[in-house]
C-alpha cells in the first residue's frame, strides 16, 4: 500500500492546482463511465446478468444509489443523441447533474437533434445553478415552468388557523393562499430610522439597505483572481474598517459577508497584528 496522502504539508497554490487535476480526471472517468453505460445498455448485457432493466442493474449491481444511477442514465443516453455533448464532458465544461437535466427536459419537449444542440450550447456559455439551467431550457424549449410540489405536515390546532386565514385572504385555493400571504410579507414598506453611526450593529433599514445593494449575496472578492464569493447564507454586516478601530457604522463603510468570510478576515487582521 503506497504512502498515505499527507495534504496539511502542501502550499495553498499547489493543493487548489492538485485539485484541479484530480477534478479533470474526474471528468475524463465520468465521459468512460457513461461510454461504459451505454455499451452495456446496447449488449443489453443486465438481462444476461438477471436485471430487468439497467437502471437496476446500475443499483443492485454497480452500487449506485438510485438518484444517482438515474442521473447517469439520463447523461448516457442525452451523450447517445448529440455526442457533440462528450467533449465538453471531458473537458469539464458540462457537468453530470446539466447533461441528466438536458436529456430529461428534451425528452419532455421531443426536440429535435439541431434543438439538443443548440439547449447544448445554452449552458456551455456561462456557469449557472441547476435551477436557473432549468428555467433556461424549459424557456428554449417553451415548456411550462415546471411547479413545485411541497408536502406540509401540520397539526390539527394549526390546520384550523390555515383554514381560518384562507377565508380571511379569500382564497379557497391552497397555493393561491399561501402566494397571497408571502408576497404580503415581502418588501413590507416600513418607515426610516436614521442609523447611529457610533452603534456596533447594524440596523434593521441598513440591514436591508446592505443586503440589497449586495443583491444577497457575499461581497467577499478573492484579490487574486477577481472571483466573488456567490454564498446567500448566513449573510453578516460587517465593517471595513473595523469598529474597534474608529469605523463606523455607516452604509460606506459596511459590506456583506457570508460568515466563513468574515471569519477569514477577522483572522487575517489577527494575522497582520491589527489587535
């Protein structure tokens, strides 16, 4: 057994360039593995074996959990009818959750070749989340945008209250409800309250003011590559000169960050020997 790998000893430049490397030979694996799939889907070498179908055989027998076999499934056979697609896998460019998405939404539209080329190319431009991938395709192809089913368990004290502010909204609807009572929470106008410059936190309305203008996200950029954190949780308001320091708490001087990146920099002043 060779020597275990001992990471804590590599500079930072060389661990995120090692990662890099292992993550485009993820990607050439990920291209042979789909090749694989499909060789065996065309021998239909599962039934030999005693599988009624490769999505059980890719269970039972490879030890894939069922998502993720369906997901490989689905990237196979989107690579089967536009193997434009297998560079771009290889290359890393298209990643396994995209391509299962890309054969589920144009099967849904039963688009053509040209059509699986062109979805293709959509979401080779840029890096997107699935979600805004999705709603990308569904509008190339002019599908319906795709609703939401949400399971909402409830006792029978708040089942009433539900039924009680349905009546109170109007609507007999479940979903048309609960869409009338969100959107009255949302962007509630509420009066100013003039910040004090000299309080450590932030105030509700700079708050709101912060997280707007960082459109709720962290502000945080990496000053060697220009690359912006995109985290929407955990936002905090934090200074930019630092409050113990004279900063104030005034919008020119706050920022958003996610919390992990105001601890960074909360740790690299420690490490300056700011305090």
């Amino acid at each position: 057994m060779g020597r275990a790998m001992n990471l804590k000893n590599l500079r930072n430049e060389v661990l995120v360039q090692n990662t890099k490397n292992l993550i485009k030979e993820e990607n050439r694996i990920l291209a042979k593995v789909l090749a694989h799939f499909l060789e065996i889907e065309e021998r239909k070498l599962y039934l030999e074996l005693g599988y009624g179908s490769l999505f059980l055989f890719a269970v039972k027998e490879l030890g894939y959990s069922e998502a993720s076999a369906q997901r490989r499934i689905d990237a196979m056979r989107f690579l089967k009818k536009t193997p434009e697609a297998r560079p771009m896998v290889e290359k890393g460019n298209l990643n396994l959750s995209n391509l299962s998405l890309l054969e589920r939404v144009s099967r849904e539209a039963q688009a053509t070749h040209a059509q699986n080329v062109a979805a293709l190319n959509l979401l080779h431009e840029e890096p997107i989340s699935a979600l805004e991938a999705e709603t990308k395709l569904r509008g190339y192809f002019k599908l319906e945008t795709k609703k939401r089913v949400v399971r909402i368990e409830m006792d029978e004290e708040t089942y009433q209250l539900w039924l009680e502010t349905k009546a109170k909204l109007g609507e007999a609807k479940d979903s048309a409800a609960l869409k009338k009572l969100c959107e009255s929470q949302v962007e509630k106008p509420q009066k100013k309250v003039r910040q004090n410059p000299k309080t450590r936190v932030a105030g509700v309305v700079l708050r709101r003011e912060l997280l707007k203008e960082a459109e709720h996200r962290c502000e945080y950029v990496n000053p060697i590559n220009g690359q912006r954190c995109e985290n929407q949780h955990f936002l905090q308001c934090d200074h930019k000169i630092p409050y113990f320091l004279g900063g104030k708490t005034v919008q020119q001087n706050m920022r958003v960050l996610c919390r992990q990146h105001n601890q960074l920099v909360y740790q690299d002043l420690k490490g300056e020997n700011v305090f």
